[in-house]
C-alpha cells in the first residue's frame, strides 16, 4: 500500500516535469509550474535565458525488468523529444556503468 501510494507520487512528478519541459520546448506562452512541488522548485531553471537540461536515464540489465526500463527509456525520449529548435543541439550520450 506505502509502496504504491509513493510510486503514485513519483510519477505525478514526473509527469508534472516533462509537460513544463513540453511546453518550454515549444515556446509556450504558458509553463505549468504550479502542477507539482517538484516543478515549483525548479521553475528557476525553466525560466533563465540559456538554461539547459540534463536527462539521465537509468534502466537494468536484467530480463525481469525490461518493462520498467523501456518504460524509463520512453520517459526519457519523451523530455529529450526529436524536434530541435534553430542553433540548438540535442546529444545523446549513451552511457553504461555497472554497480556491484
């Protein structure tokens, strides 16, 4: 029950933090900041000229959690998107670390 109550919570936060990304992106005259705590905090960085935006993805190697990470990938392509604004540069740097 914890457990689902707080996972209810990350991805209202989530979802609060990519649709302020969504909407920054396409210039949107109006950012939802005000949708969630997480995105209230951050409005600063949304707003100063020349910010810029670091997404890290985490996903596990192990079969019985593709699911998971392929949903965590597709959140992430998601706030990154495809469409590049005029003198903008998109990378994608694919990294991988392995914790024992």
């Amino acid at each position: 029950q914890e457990r689902q109550k707080e996972s209810a919570e990350i991805n209202a936060s989530l979802f609060a933090l990519k649709e302020c990304v969504r909407a920054r992106a396409s210039n949107s005259s109006r950012v939802p900041f005000r949708n969630h705590n997480l995105t209230r905090i951050l409005r600063e960085s949304f707003e100063r000229d020349g910010a810029r935006l670091c997404v890290i993805a985490a996903v596990s190697p192990n079969a019985t959690d593709t699911e998971h990470s392929v949903e965590t990938l597709r959140f992430a392509t998601a706030i990154v998107g495809t469409d590049s604004q005029e003198g903008e540069t998109r990378t994608v740097v694919p990294a991988m670390k392995t914790f024992e």
